[in-house]
C-alpha cells in the first residue's frame, strides 16, 4: 500500500477532484435517462434532462476554478501540480463531452426507426460509461490514501476504453448499413451521440494517465 502524508491544501485538492469525479456520475445517469425518455418518444422530458446536465456542468466549471486557483497560487511541487491540472481538466473534459452528447440527442426528434434499431446498444455502451465514471470515482477517492489502488482502478477504466471502441465502431457501421433506410439528419444526429459518448471514455482514460504520472514521481 502506498499511503501519502497529505497537507490541508492537498487535502482541499483532492476532496474537489473526487467531488467532480462524482459529478461525472451523476450527469452519465442522467443521460441514461434522457436516451431511456427518447426511445420512449417522452421528448417533453429531455428539456429537463439537459437542464440537468447544465447545471452539473457549470458545478464542475466552477470546482475546476476553484481546483486551479489553489494548484497556481500555493506552493505545491512542480509534478504533483502538473499530475492534478491534467487530471482536474480531463474531469472537466469528461463532463463536457456528456453535455455534448445530451444536447445532440435532445436537438431534434431521432428517426423512430433509427431509435429501435440502435436503442439496445446505446444501451450497453452507456452502461459502460456509468460503470467507467462509477470506477474514476473510485479511483479519486483513493488517490489521497493507496495510490496503487487508485492505479488498479487506472488499468480497468482504460480496458474499458478499448471495450468502448469496439462499441462504437459497431454501432457506426450499424448506422452506415441504414443511411438509406432513415433521414440524412437522423443518421448525422445519432453519429454525433456516439462520437461525444466516445469522447467521454477518452477524457476518462486521459484521467488515468495523470494518475500514472503522479505515481510514477511519487515513486522515482
């Protein structure tokens, strides 16, 4: 186990960092939902859903703020500074992305056949990204206390980034096969969702490599 001796201010650093990982959750269920209200046709809902991903994301642009004022403006060592900025802004990237995916999904009302067809494995690729954001929750959690744990959770979220990859080039290939089935703006709609789905995983998997960094100078 390798357990750190922590000051307040890194403390302070830390709590913000877990309390934005959490964040992270809690907007990936929501898009859950808001992709449960579409294949329902409950459109009247998703306006409350992207509400409450704004809302989630402008918490965490603020605890960024917060996170990077107390990194700059104290005395903290050049690596431990470098290490939590890139992973304070992948938390925030993450979040991002998940805003992103949600309005594209709620811009306009998808093809209904298109829905039915890519429902199930939109499905399981969200599923993938909660069980992801559930784990860099875990994963910052720890980061104060057992770093090798915290690098374990590391390895796993990145698995799931390649998993991920896998989903999205099938769901791709599954929207190319029924362009001709389905309007021109559907198809280009739904491309959008799986890219910003995608573009969560990789903000999550950057994460992960800032948490390599931070180990590897907690260890040379």
């Amino acid at each position: 186990m390798f357990k750190l001796r922590l000051n307040n201010k890194e403390e302070e650093v830390f709590e913000r960092i877990t309390f934005t990982a959490e964040l992270i959750g809690e907007a990936v269920k929501i898009l859950q939902s808001e992709v449960d209200h579409v294949r329902k046709g409950e459109y009247d809902q998703i306006p409350a859903d992207l509400i409450k991903i704004k809302s989630i994301h402008e918490r965490a642009g603020m605890l960024r703020e917060e996170i990077l004022s107390t990194l700059y403006g104290e005395a903290f060592l050049p690596d431990f500074k470098e290490s939590m900025v890139m992973l304070t802004q992948a938390l925030f990237n993450t979040l991002s992305s998940v805003k992103d995916a949600a309005r594209a999904l709620g811009s306009r009302k998808v093809d209904g056949k298109c829905i039915t067809i890519l429902s199930e494995m939109l499905i399981t690729y969200l599923a993938l990204v909660d069980e992801a954001s559930h784990k860099i929750h875990e994963l910052t959690r720890h980061l104060g206390s057992d770093v090798e744990v915290s690098l374990k959770l590391s390895r796993e979220i990145q698995a799931m980034e390649r998993e991920g990859d896998d989903i999205k080039d099938t769901l791709l290939q599954r929207l190319y096969e029924i362009e001709k089935e389905i309007d021109i703006i559907s198809i280009l709609q739904m491309k959008d969702v799986i890219i910003f789905i995608d573009d969560i995983l990789d903000s999550l998997e950057d994460a992960t490599l800032s948490v390599e960094i931070f180990y590897a100078t907690l260890k040379s």
